[in-house]
C-alpha cells in the first residue's frame, strides 16, 4: 500500500505537467493573435495619418481598448467610442 503523501505528490506532478502541456500547446495561438493586433493596429494608426511605422508592443486596458507602442517611439491608445467609432489619441 502506497503512503498518501506520494500519492499526493504523484498527483500534483500530473496536474503539474498538464498545466505545462496545455501553457505550451496554447502559446502559439496567443502569439499569433498576438502578432495579427500588432498589424491591425498599425494599420489604423496609418489610415488615421499617423506616424507608427510598426507598433511593436500592446498592451490591453480593456476590451476593445489598447495602448500601441510603436517602433518610432510614438504611442497611442485606440480604443473604440461610445458610437462605435475608432478613435486614434496620441499618449
């Protein structure tokens, strides 16, 4: 008969090694979500006569709300109006 407490240690590494897998296997799914926002946000930077050049870091601040930093140092936060309109403002 097996000690409790190596059972419990054999089920925290299980439970260990599946929050791995699925960190790992989820991953390149959020970098390329990631990656995709960088380049729409560069394109609306753009369409609204913006310098950006490329927004190279986001952060969000809520949904539908960034804050774009982009690789000629210019930030903006673009975020979505209260009439559904997307609004560029330089930070």
């Amino acid at each position: 008969m097996r000690d409790v407490g190596e059972s419990m240690k054999n089920t925290m590494r299980a439970l260990a090694c599946s929050f791995l897998v699925a960190g790992l296997l989820a991953s390149p799914v959020i970098a390329q979500d990631e990656k995709a926002l960088k380049k729409d946000l560069t394109a609306v930077i753009a369409l609204n006569g913006l310098p950006c050049g490329e927004v190279t870091d986001v952060q969000v601040q809520a949904e539908r709300d960034y804050l774009a930093s982009c690789k000629d140092g210019n930030r903006y936060r673009v975020h979505e109006n209260d009439k559904g309109r997307v609004v560029v403002e330089k930070k």
